[in-house]
C-alpha cells in the first residue's frame, strides 16, 4: 500500500534537524484556514509547504515547511496553507472513528494539485492512538518540547503504519471505509461548495450511489449529514469567537445567513443570537 510505504520511508528517513511545529487556537482563525475538531498532522515529502499558524506563544507566524517536517494541527486549532509553491504532503486525519490519509503535489502557479491519492480505515478508540495524540495536543501547549516531540511524532507514525499493514476485521468491509473517507471529507472542506455531484465525483461513485451509501451507513441522506456537520461548527464559532452571523454563515459554508438562521433554528430549537446568549 502506497501509504504504509510512505509512512517507512518518512521514519527511516528522519534527521534531528526536522522541525515539527505545533498549531494553535488562541487567535481567531483567518479566513480559508482549516480546522477542524479532530487532531490533523501534516508532513512534507518535497518541496516548501508554506503555512500561517499560531504558536505556543500566542503569536501569528509564517512557516515554510521542507521535506522531513511536520505540523502537528490539535483538534480545533488552525492552519492556513499558501499552496503558491512546488510541494508534496502527506496528511493525516485522525477522526473519532476512522483514519484518513491524503498525498497530494502541487506545483507553483497551477490551480490544482496534480497527484491526489486518498485512503481510509476505520479505527477503534480506547487504544494508545488515543493517548499518543492526546500527548501531542497537550505538548502544543508547552514551550520546551524537544525531544519528546520527535518521540511522539515516531510514536504515532509507527502505530499508524501497525494500522495499516494489519488493519481491523471491521476495516475490511470497502463499504464502510469509504462512507467513512467521505464523512473525514465532508468535515474538512464543510465550509467550502460542496454538493452531491462534486463528492461523487471525486470518490469516483455515481450520485445515486452515494445517496443510497449515505442512506444505508449514516441512517441519514447526504444532505442531512453536510446541514449536520455546518451546525455543529457554527456552535462551536457561536461559542468560541465574536463572528458577526453573516461571518459565522460563510465560514460554515452557508451563503446567505437568512437561510442559515432558518436552517439553525430548525435544528437546535433557538436563533443564533439566541444559542450564543445561552452560554
């Protein structure tokens, strides 16, 4: 498998001198970063990923990434990448219930990236997985993190390739791994223009068979799990920073806050304005 040889040639090939850096979630968030509500890490293959984060400081910066370093995203912090540069990443995302795996390249001044490869695998909880990122999220927080980073960062990298080569019984079932890489998709781009046709076509299904995949894995329709993962960000930006509604609508990937209103109100029983005020 493509990722599992990736993932040994990344450990056999790290040098003290790669850098790992830690995002943050004290600012607010500018906007086209991603974040999400589950701990992501992201690791150069070639070329410059360049990226704004927040550090342990408290502070904005601008990192350029090169082969060999990592960037580790905890759970709701944020990174914003320029993708204006040659580069190859491998990112990891690591969902309640499932682990995702993206390769992409990308070359300076082209739209799209030019090599795309993505893969899933269920997951359980209760394992060391769970502890090796919860060490990692809590090391984000601290100013002295060497050496238990690198240890830490081999740690999770090691589980994940034991993952891989030898996955769960329940991972074996195609179907469920693919409505599972389509929901981490879902979550990770819930902000952008995303519709039936464009998540077909990109998990290269017919749209009816995405409709029927998502009736019988989710008990629930397409359209009803992207509306579900929008509110539940939109709380979480309710809760956490100041967003005008408007701002809150657009981030959640509602264009028009009057229908994001309705929509809120149907799902929760209270207006934005009301559920903010609530907390």
């Amino acid at each position: 498998m493509i990722f599992s040889d990736l993932i040994s040639s990344i450990l056999a090939e790290r040098e003290p001198f790669n850098h790992i850096w830690f995002a943050g979630d004290f600012h607010t968030p500018p906007e086209f970063s991603y974040q999400v509500n589950f701990p992501r890490l992201e690791l150069v293959l070639a070329g410059e990923y360049i990226n704004e984060i927040e550090n342990d400081e408290k502070m904005i910066m601008h990192i350029t990434a090169k082969p060999g370093d990592a960037i580790f995203i905890p759970p709701n912090c944020w990174n914003k990448p320029d993708w204006n540069t040659d580069c190859s990443v491998l990112s990891m995302l690591f969902g309640r219930r499932q682990l995702g795996l993206s390769f992409v390249s990308k070359k300076k001044g082209e739209d799209n990236f030019y090599d795309v490869q993505k893969h899933s695998i269920q997951t359980r909880s209760g394992f060391a997985i769970d502890n090796i990122l919860e060490a990692l999220s809590s090391l984000a927080r601290e100013s002295h993190k060497k050496p238990m980073d690198e240890l830490l960062l081999q740690a999770l990298l090691q589980y994940c390739r034991t993952m891989l080569d030898a996955p769960t019984e329940q991972s074996h079932n195609r179907i469920k791994d693919l409505y599972q890489g389509i929901c981490i998709y879902i979550q990770e781009n819930f902000h952008r223009t995303i519709t039936r046709d464009n998540i077909a076509k990109r998990f290269s299904l017919s749209p009816n068979h995405l409709s029927r995949l998502f009736r019988q894995q989710g008990h629930m329709t397409l359209a009803d799990y992207i509306t579900w993962v929008r509110i539940d960000r939109a709380k979480f930006m309710l809760k956490k920073y100041n967003f005008k509604l408007n701002e809150v609508a657009i981030r959640c990937g509602f264009k028009d806050v009057n229908y994001f209103c309705r929509v809120f109100k149907t799902r929760t029983g209270k207006t934005p304005s009301e559920y903010r005020s609530s907390l």
